[in-house]
C-alpha cells in the first residue's frame, strides 16, 4: 500500500488531471490511496471570497465564486465528456458552489468572517477537487471511490491551523480506507482538510495536504509515501534564486526536515514527522515529468558535510537585555513561555551571559510579545532580516565547511550565526535584502563541480 499525493499543479487543469490519472494506473499494483490539494490558486480564491463577503463586498465574493465554478465545470466537462456519470458529479459540482455563495452572503450579513468560517470555506476547495479527480478516474477504468477527508482527519478545534489527533486519525483509516483498498478501490480524498469531534470542519494550514497524505499513511503502515509536485524533487537551492541548483537523489530525513522548516518549498515542515516516526520513506516526484528519478527521503541516504541550502527573508529578530539573567535559575523558561503563550515559533536563537536573541517568522503578534518581554528586560526590534541556512548531516565532521560558508561570505554582514544542537544545521541571520546574494555565494562554494 503506498499514499500518493498530487499538489495543487498536478489538479490545475484538464491536462494535469489527465497526467494524474496515468500516474495512478501505474502504480495500482502497489494499491495507491490518492490525496489531492485544491486546483491551483483556489484556496486562495476561496480566502479571498471570505474577506471579501465579510468586509461588505459581496458582489466582489459572488463573482470570485462564480468564475471558479466556470473553472471547475469546465474542467470536468472536458475531462468526463459522456461518461455515464458526467451530470451527476456536474450538479454535485454546482451544488457545492451553491452552497458556498450562501456562505458568503452570510458572511456578508454578518460583517466578519471567523477563522472557522474561513475553515467552512477554504475547505471547499479540496472537497471540489477530490470529487473531480475521483470522476476522471472512474471514467478511465480506474476503480477510484471518493472519501470525505472530514471523516478520516480527526482534528482538535483550533480552526485555520488546527492538530490532528493520530490516534484517532488511525482508527477511521483503519475502519475506511483499509477495508476500500483490501477489495482493490482506490480512496480519493482531500488533503489539507478534516473535522474536529463534533464533525466540524477545519484545516491543518496552509501545506497541511502533504500533512494529510503523511499522517495516512503512518496511520495504514504504507510502505511509502509519493508526494508529486511541479519541480523535480528536493534541489540543492531555490532555482528560482541559484541558477544551476541540482537534485539531490537521496536525501535524510532529517536533513529534509530542516530544509522544510527553513524555507525549502518542496515539502511543509510538518509533512514528514509522522513518516519519520515509522520510518516510512517520502519520495519527492514532478508530476510533468513522471519518468524523472525524484528525490528519496530516507534513513539511510548517504552522509554529507553540506547536502542543501535554503533560505528566507521576513524575518524579526527580537532581542531581550537583562543583568538579571546572569546566573539566574528559570530566566529562559519564563522568556520562552512568553512565545508560548502568543503561539510563536521561533527558529533561531543566541544567548550571552546577560541577553537573548531570537528569530521569529510570524510577526502577527509582535506588539503584544514585545509588551510581554519587556517585563524581563530592555526589548529591541529588527525588522527585515533573512535567514540562509547551511545544512548537511556531516556539517560537524569537521570545521572546514563552516569555515568555508564564512569565508563564501565575504563583504556581507552577519548579524548572528547559529550551529542548531544536532550540529546539522548552521544558521546565518543577513539583511533581508542579501539572502539571495548569500545564497549564491554559498552555492557556487559548496557545489561548484570544483569545489565538489
């Protein structure tokens, strides 16, 4: 049994849809459960008719729902044509848009829009794309069987990001998914998508469909877990920003955890966890390029002083100074508590004898944490740095590679270096507007066929 996800490119259209359901044919063999994103664009088309109904502009929110109906109409008169159930997937199509104009027009009534009713809509997407795929399928001779997602993603409450509940998670796909895929289905569901106890729906955030796809297939014990996007795996750098960045065709998974969490597009930060805990392998494929090796994350890839680079900009540094911490018992408890409290992560972290500096990504509560902070000592705030992060399991092997990112570096300002505590990441913290300069830098050091 394998999970196989396909993102929000490989649904975009007629013709990816097509290239899916090839994809899926190949691999019945290995008894697939597909999971699929919302079509390209629509899950920010559906956040965008939500604010827009609730802030009054609701013929704004009528015609963002109506042109996304004509996209997924079309798209599935184009891909059914006379199939025997063309009408019906068509009318349970346009009931669902039926179904989200109400909701904006509520929404439009109500003049605000809750992170639940916002969840009640951005889920629509991966509920409409999961009912054409499965179509499309059947109509090729696919055994495809539609499953909704909110009956198998048990989540807790917290709408817009909300936790998904693995143990509850495993017992429905138990008592669903494995019964279809035993007598030879294959289970269509939506990614990103699910419900808390009360059947309510909610989201895992934005990436949350290879979330999903992960937390299934830890739950059935799949053998592995393919996740098809529109590049050709996990790449050395952002192509957009390297020019010559190159595959990597074996990857750990820690490495790739790092990476997701540093800005590394290919996969969401949380996507490979429940993979990892079972050590389920996640291969990385480009779903217009099906004959391509991909990337394969895995425990056993080989080990590297430095296998990537990634990188990000909108970062805040928040700098706490207090005499008081020296040598004082619980100081750091009580200061990440703070973060706690506000839900902000933080990445990186520096610390003297009398301060603390950190790095946060998530600058929505920046006002009250700096409140909160200064009860601990003098605050200042950075605002417009980026992060590039240097990462390789044998980055500590020995001091060279370090010693080499610096050096690769030059004229540009540092303001903060950090070696993660697993020594498989060195974080540096650069002007915003160098990120991308850093990066080149450090690639044409590191993979260079001379300096390879």
């Amino acid at each position: 049994m394998i999970v196989v996800k396909f993102g929000g490119t490989s649904v975009g259209d007629t013709a990816a849809i097509e290239r899916l359901a090839e994809i899926v044919r190949s691999r019945l063999a290995r008894r697939p459960i597909v999971v699929v994103s919302a079509m390209g664009g629509a899950t920010n088309a559906l956040i965008a008719i939500a604010e827009q109904a609730a802030e009054g502009q609701l013929i704004s929110a009528i015609r963002g729902v109506e042109a996304l109906r004509a996209r997924h109409l079309t798209t599935a008169e184009q891909l059914l044509g006379n199939a025997p159930q063309a009408r019906e997937v068509m009318e349970e199509l346009s009931a669902t848009f039926d179904e989200l104009a109400s909701l904006a027009e509520a929404l439009s009534v109500l003049g605000h829009a809750t992170p639940r009713s916002k969840d009640a809509i951005s889920a629509k997407g991966e509920m409409l794309s999961s009912l054409l795929v499965t179509a499309a399928l059947s109509a090729r001779g696919i055994p495809a069987e539609h499953v909704d997602a909110t009956t198998v993603m048990i989540t807790s409450d917290q709408f817009g990001k909300a936790e998904p509940r693995q143990e509850r998670i495993a017992e429905a796909s138990q008592r669903i998914l494995r019964p279809l895929v035993e007598r030879g289905a294959v289970p269509v569901l939506g990614g990103y998508i699910g419900s808390n106890e009360q059947g309510i729906v909610t989201t895992l955030g934005r990436g949350g469909s290879d979330y999903s796809a992960s937390l299934f297939g830890a739950a059935l014990g799949a053998e592995a877990i393919e996740i098809w996007t529109d590049v050709d795996g996990m790449l050395t750098a952002d192509p957009r920003v390297v020019q010559g960045a190159r595959l990597i065709d074996r990857i750990r998974f820690d490495e790739a955890s790092e990476l997701a969490s540093f800005g590394a597009k290919v996969l969401h930060p949380s996507t490979i966890t429940p993979a990892v805990r079972l050590g389920i392998p996640v291969y990385i494929y480009n779903s217009r390029n099906p004959a391509g090796t991909g990337t394969l994350i895995t425990f056993d890839a080989p080990k590297r002083p430095v296998v990537a680079l990634a990188g990000k900009q909108g970062v805040t540094v928040l700098r706490v100074r207090s005499p008081r911490m020296l040598l004082q018992h619980g100081f750091l408890r009580t200061l990440f508590e703070v973060f706690d409290r506000h839900r902000t992560s933080v990445d990186v972290v520096a610390t003297s004898e009398v301060s603390v500096s950190v790095t946060i990504d998530d600058a929505t509560h920046l006002d009250t944490l700096v409140v909160d902070l200064s009860h601990l000592g003098d605050v200042s705030v950075e605002r417009n740095r980026g992060i590039v992060a240097i990462v390789g399991a044998g980055l500590t092997d020995s001091s060279e590679s370090m010693s080499r990112a610096l050096a690769a570096l030059k004229s540009l300002r540092v303001h903060m270096l950090s070696l993660s505590a697993s020594g498989i990441n060195l974080t540096i913290l650069v002007d915003g507007d160098q990120v991308s300069e850093a990066m080149r830098r450090l690639h044409a050091e590191f993979f260079t066929d001379a300096a390879a």
